[in-house]
C-alpha cells in the first residue's frame, strides 16, 4: 500500500503567492516541514500544478522529500482554510511585512528567495576601521566574506507574509549560483554590532 501524506498544519504547512524562478509566471509555493515543495498555477480544486521543471528537471528542492507531486494532498482543514483567504481577496493586498531580529533572536524556516546582494563589505556598511576595536565590533563576522540573501515566506492565512534580510557568509554556500525566486529553507541568528540595530546573520542555508 501506498503512503499518501496529507500535509496540514501538524507539519507547519504554509502557502502563499510568488514568481516561478524557471519561467516568471505569477504562481503559488506550497511548503511545509516535511521538506516538500509543491507549485500551483491556482489555489484550489482541481489543485492545477504549475509543471514547469528546472534544467535539473527536480520538483522537490530540499532533496530527499517523502513524495512527489503526484501523490501530494492537504488535510481538509488546511485545505478550506487557503481556499477562503484566496477568497476573501486578501491576496491583492497580501504584502511581505520585513522582520528585523531582536537581540539573541534566532529563526528557522522555508521560504523563496526574493533579492540576492553577491558581495557587502561589511567594515564599510558599518563604518568600522580595519584595527582591533572595529575587529571586536564585528565579531564573528570579520573574518568571512558576505553577501546579503532577502527571503519571503508566511501563509496566505495570516495577515501578511515575513521578509527576512540576513548576512551570509561564502563560506557557507555560492551565493553566485543561488537563482532568485528559488525556495530554500535557513536558520538565522540575530548578531549585535555596537552602535546599530541587531543584524540577521545566516547559520544554515539548503538550496
Ligand atoms: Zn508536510
Ligand atoms: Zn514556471
């Protein structure tokens, strides 16, 4: 017998609208904690799944998913719940409000990659000098080379959806090769530079 997961809210499930990185059409992204991720042209009955492959011809992402989309369904409560917020229109003002972190916040999710900065100096951004207090003002962060990753993610059900912008160390991946609108999940930290407002700092990025 087959196994058909029902995705819902046990398993963090969120849908909400952006750009297909293959093709630029307007869509929806479902993902959930079970590492699955789902394209659809349109929310609800018959579920049409927007088919479009990238060069690698992979649909799951994050690698190592449980299905594919053809075996995929929701449970039926997560399902009315999307199909109402579509309804009810919330999704012409549905916006991507920006979350800066607190001191000693950290954050994991999934969400799809919206602007992509290769390269940010970071003594420069922050007005430091390249001697021992501008070292110990950044910290961790004076060794590595980074760029700058902004991520959407959120639920069509809430009010609006969270944009995260955060440092990401090279080290870490090849930021040339991320493509935009791709999804990828991540695990942030909050980093303190004296003087400025607490920064997200990348700990885990799967492409
Ligand atoms: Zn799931
Ligand atoms: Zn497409």
């Amino acid at each position: 017998m087959n196994y058909y997961p029902r995705h819902g809210r046990w398993c963090n499930a969120r849908t909400f609208p952006t750009d297909c990185w293959n093709c630029g059409k307007s869509i929806f992204v479902f993902m959930c904690d079970c590492h699955s991720v789902v394209l659809f042209d349109e929310l609800g009955q018959p579920w049409p799944k927007h088919d479009c492959r990238d060069q690698s011809n992979r649909v799951d992402v994050f690698g190592g998913a449980q299905y594919t989309s053809e075996v995929m369904s929701f449970d039926d409560e997560y399902e009315m719940e999307i199909v109402k917020a579509k309804k009810t229109n919330k999704l012409k003002k549905w916006d991507f409000v920006k979350c800066d972190p607190q001191y000693k916040d950290a954050v994991q999710d999934v969400g799809v990659i919206r602007d992509i900065v290769l390269s940010v100096d970071l003594w420069n951004k922050y007005k430091l000098e390249k001697n021992t207090i501008g070292s110990a003002f950044l910290g961790r962060l004076k060794d590595g080379e980074y760029g700058q990753l902004t991520i959407h993610t959120g639920d069509i059900t809430q009010e609006s959806g969270k944009s995260y912008t955060f440092m990401l160390n090279k080290k870490l991946v090849d930021i040339s090769k991320i493509i935009r609108h791709s999804p990828a999940g991540f695990r942030l930290r909050a980093h303190l530079i004296p003087g400025h407002p607490p920064i997200w700092v990348c700990e885990k990025l799967s492409l």
